[in-house]
C-alpha cells in the first residue's frame, strides 16, 4: 500500500514526514538531518568502517522511509570511498511524487547527485539495483516481522518509530531476529534509549552502550554483536 505522508519542516531546517494513520514523525523534529547525520552516519557507518577498518559494509535499515539515511549513506561512501550494500524493509512506501518535494539533495549539499536520490526511490523492490558503481540497494516490502533474509549484516539501522507507536517492534523478539541478521562485530544503532529498549537488547545477547546524542537528544544506543 502506497502512502501519501504529509511533508512538515524539522528545527533545522531539513524536511521530514509524518505517517498518516500512526501520526509519528519520520526523524526528530529538532532536525531531520542532524539525526541522520548524528546516529546513522557519525555513531553507525563511520564508526563501524573506522573501527574495522573496511571498505565494504552492509547495512540493513528498519524503516526505509523517505530515504533521507540510505541517501545520506551513499553519500559518506562516495566521499570515503566505501562500498555499500544497503537493504531497506519498509511496510508503507511513500508516494514517489514525494521524492522531489522533500529536496534531500539539496538539503545535503549534493545537487549532481539528485538523480541518484531519485532512483533509489524507483528502483525496483526486493531485488539488488545498482545506484551508483558502489552502493547496491535491496528495498523489501514487508513488514518487518515477516522478513525471511539469508544474508547477513554488518550494521543495522533501527529506526522505527518509537516505542509508544510501535510497542510491537521493540521486542525481544525482534530484536532476536536483529541480532541473527548480524555479523560478529556487527553494530546496531537507534535514537531510543529507553529503558524496556535497553533491557530487550541486553536480554537478547548485544553488549551495549548509551552514547551522547545529538543537540537536544540526551541518549542514543549502540548495541553490539560480540
Ligand atoms: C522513523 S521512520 C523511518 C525513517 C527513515 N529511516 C528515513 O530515513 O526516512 C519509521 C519507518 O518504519 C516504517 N514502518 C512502520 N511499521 C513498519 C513495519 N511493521 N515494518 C516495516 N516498516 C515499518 C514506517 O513506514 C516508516 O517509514
């Protein structure tokens, strides 16, 4: 089912959307881009390549959305010179007459690169499509309880929305099948930090720990899978 999310401006002036019948915000509202940039890209793909030591990651998101983290990512790794095969699950997708409207390439500094946002919008769902010679894109339509995946992950970007909307996707059973999806050393980061989202990645075997967050966001969490 295709969804049609309503645009709305975040505190720093990047654009996010707000689902129509769960009413939740895509990012935070004190800035869309400063989450991507702060948890997914800084704290989770930096991190991890920077660590490790490699030039090649996957990466599974919970949540594809708008797509500002996949674009985001596809970016870091055309300026670091990284290979990138990104999977996206996402249960609602958005209307592709959005794409252009939310001005992500703009927003993140990359114009000549508009087209590359655009095609992971229409690239086709549950198969690997070339964006660029080093990002492979995977966008599967499912809800995440019913993925069925055989490969595995280096990073998984969780970023559903939050607890109080979604209790369901917060559990110790998913975050069971998160931590199968991982590759020893593998990483899992969120924005929430709350105390049953703590309990259930502990409980399920990740090593975790509470980074600062980005302004106006205390805690962030990075869970490992030793
Ligand atoms: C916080 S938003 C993610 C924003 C996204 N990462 C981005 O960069 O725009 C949560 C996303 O999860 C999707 N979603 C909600 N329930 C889901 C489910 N059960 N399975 C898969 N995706 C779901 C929503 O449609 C939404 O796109």
């Amino acid at each position: 089912m295709v969804i049609n999310p309503k645009i709305v401006v975040t505190d720093d002036g990047s654009n996010t959307l707000v689902h129509p019948t769960i009413g939740a915000h895509y990012h935070s509202t004190f800035g869309a881009k400063q989450e991507s940039d702060f948890i997914f890209i800084q704290e989770g793909i930096d991190f991890y390549v920077k660590k490790l030591d490699v030039k090649s990651v996957s990466i599974l998101e919970m949540g594809f959305g708008s797509g500002l983290n996949a674009y985001n990512t596809l970016l870091y790794g055309l300026e670091h010179n990284i290979s990138i095969n990104y999977c996206g699950i996402e249960k609602y997708p958005i209307d592709v007459k959005l794409i252009s409207e939310l001005d992500y390439p703009k927003i993140l500094n990359s114009e000549n690169t508009a087209n590359l946002f655009q095609n992971m919008h229409t690239s086709k769902w549950e198969e690997y499509s070339e964006i660029s010679k080093e990002f492979q894109l995977k966008k599967i339509n499912k809800s995440l309880g019913n993925i069925d995946l055989e490969e595995k992950f280096d990073i998984i970007y969780f970023d559903a929305f939050g607890p109080k909307d979604q209790p369901e996707l917060w559990s110790v059973s998913v975050f069971e099948k998160m931590f199968s999806l991982l590759n020893t050393n593998g990483i899992l980061v969120t924005y929430c930090s709350k105390g049953i989202v703590k309990n259930a990645l502990r409980a399920v075997g990740f090593d975790l720990q509470r980074l600062a967050g980005p302004p106006s966001k205390r805690h962030i969490l990075r869970a490992t899978k030793l």
